[in-house]
C-alpha cells in the first residue's frame, strides 16, 4: 500500500490487492500519474496535428474528445492519444514513457506552421474517478456530468470526459489546474477510496481501451488493437504518417489479427510478451498489449492476436507450454467500420 499522493500528502492510496471490489460502485479517485500531456497551441495547431494523426482534428469541437494514434511511416503505433480542445488549443494525453519522444518527433514537422508543443504535465492534475461518490462531488464541481462516451464538458473547474465504463460503473477524467484541485482535494480524499492507478489501467483493460506504452511502441497498426473500433481511426480524413498502410490494413480483406480480453493465471504478465497458439507452437500467435493484476489475484490482460488462434485451440503464456489464456467477451463487436 502506498501511503502518499502527489498531489496530496498523508493519504492512504489502496491498490487492488487492498480493495474490495464491491465497493468500487461507492466511488472512488485515482491520479492519472503515469500519463503526460502536451498542448499545442497557436493558429496552425489543429490543422498541423491534423495532418500527423490519425483522427480528425480540423473539426473537433470542445464538447468532444477522441482517440487518436501517432504512427510511423509503416503504419505502427508510435504513442496512443486521448486530445480535446480547450479554447484554441488542442491537449493531447499520451503514456508518460512515451512523451518525450512522441513531443519531439512531432516537433520535427512542425517546420513553417505556427504550433508551439508545450509539456503541461506539471500545471495539471488529471484525475480517474467513478461511483456514487464521486459523481456527486462531479456534480458539485460541475453541474452536470457527460452523458456519452467522450463526451467533454469544460468549465471554471477544469475539462471532465466521460470514458468507457468499467466495473459495470460510469468512469470520468478530470483534467484540473494543480492550483485549483489542491483547495478541494482533501474533501475528495474523505468522501471516497483513494486507489493506484493500477486500479485505473485494470478498467482499461476490461472496457477494451489499449494505452501503447515505450515496451509496446511501433508494435501495432492501429486496427490490430480494436482502435477503429473505439473512434480511433477516420479513414476519410486526409494524409498523416502511415495512413496508406493503415487504410490498405482495412480495405485489402478481411483483418486477421484483433484485441482480445483474456485472464491468465501466472506470476507475471508484461507488456511485450509473447503467446503461443497450440495451432503452431513453434511460432508466436500474438502479444500482450496491457496487463494487470485483477482483484482475484488472476491477471487481466489486453492481447493482440490472431483470430484464428483466439476461436480455435488454446493459447499460452510466452511459451507453448506456459499458462493458458481464458478470453472473456470485449464490451464492444468486431465491425468493419468502412461499410
């Protein structure tokens, strides 16, 4: 158990082997610590981002927020984005492993357009909240809550985004300004379960939603981890850095790798494993996208997989012989969205 906060001394951070799960649905808060944010700013800000990811930017409004990925000339992702607007400024949330690097490449191509990347980590605390008790404080911050998936709502009190639901419960982000979240954070650290952020990625994982980190990057076109299929990809948008692959990936034939759920009984599950199909145990069939551990000591993992292998026979853990993966039912279909 953790004992402090960095934007909170003194308060007692819960991490799933601590919790209860029953008692998510009361409400609990988590610090978003492990993901950076970046703002472009400037009159070319949106239609230079425009031109580099692969989602609309030039059209995005500020009642809304989208995924996005950040690919290389062959299509693989290079960092996976949640962005929005904020006044005439676009914000864009990525892995803080990845931040660095994802800033400076996009500062390479930056070139004559008037865009001035910035890390705004440090001004703001970006917050995952969810239950009973933490909609009511929302309500209190806000005077509504967002409705729909990627809704966004901005106000005195910072940008709050309705995000997938996990643990059968509505999820909520909460973008605010260090200043403003320290004048009420110790009303919020009484009301609710203080939790890691472990909490947080495990919610992910069960509502499907991947986060590329530095392990995973360039590992995956977008398609190969769902993320079309949460409003990822426009593929009637204009260029942007691997486009061509990525639109040949969902036009020529059907897709033949994908994103599955799966629980897995093993000492250890990371990002960048291998798993192994007793189709073919000769060769990898797949890779661990995002793993981990759940509240009944399994682990819940993201995987990246052919589906033949994923319908037919088992699958295993880093080895033909390793522990089996159990794949659970994603909260959303495998579509093609180009029809």
């Amino acid at each position: 158990m953790q004992t402090n906060l960095r934007f909170l001394d003194n308060v007692k951070i819960l991490d799933v082997a601590d919790i209860d799960p029953s008692r998510l649905s009361e409400g609990y808060i988590c610090e978003l610590n492990d993901l950076s944010l970046v703002a472009a700013s400037g009159e070319d800000a949106a239609t230079f981002l425009h031109s580099q990811l692969s989602n609309d930017v030039a059209h995005i409004n500020e009642a809304q927020s989208r995924y996005a990925a950040y690919c290389s000339p062959k299509g693989r992702m290079l960092a996976s984005l949640l962005y929005w607007k904020k006044g005439n400024d676009i914000l864009m949330q990525c892995s803080a492993s990845l931040q660095p690097a994802f800033q400076k490449r996009l500062q390479m191509f930056v070139m004559r357009a008037k865009v001035k990347l910035e890390d705004i980590s440090a001004q703001y605390v970006q917050v995952g909240l969810s239950g009973r008790q933490a909609e009511e404080f929302l309500i209190e911050q806000f005077a509504s809550l967002p409705q729909e998936i990627n809704q966004t709502i901005s106000a005195e009190a910072g940008t709050l985004i309705r995000l997938h639901d996990a643990f059968d419960l509505k999820r909520y982000q909460w973008i605010v300004r260090r200043e403003r979240f320290q004048e009420v954070g110790k009303a919020v650290s009484t009301r609710m379960m203080c939790v890691s952020n472990q909490v947080w990625r495990l919610g992910n994982i069960l509502a499907g939603v991947p986060q590329v980190i530095e392990s995973s990057k360039e590992q995956f076109v977008p398609q190969m981890i769902n993320f079309e299929l949460i409003g990822g990809v426009n593929f009637k948008k204009g260029c942007y850095p691997g486009q061509e692959i990525v639109a040949r990936s969902q036009y020529l034939g059907k897709l033949k790798r994908r994103m599955a759920i799966a629980k897995i009984m093993a000492d250890e599950v990371n990002t960048g494993m291998e798993v192994y199909s007793d189709n073919d145990p000769s060769q990898p069939c797949g890779m661990i996208v995002n793993a981990e551990r759940d509240f009944d000591g399994s682990f819940s993992c993201l995987v990246e997989i052919k589906l033949v292998d994923q319908e037919e026979g088992k699958v295993h853990l880093h080895s033909a012989t390793g522990s089996v993966l159990h794949f659970l039912p994603l909260p959303y279909a495998y579509l093609d969205i180009t029809e």
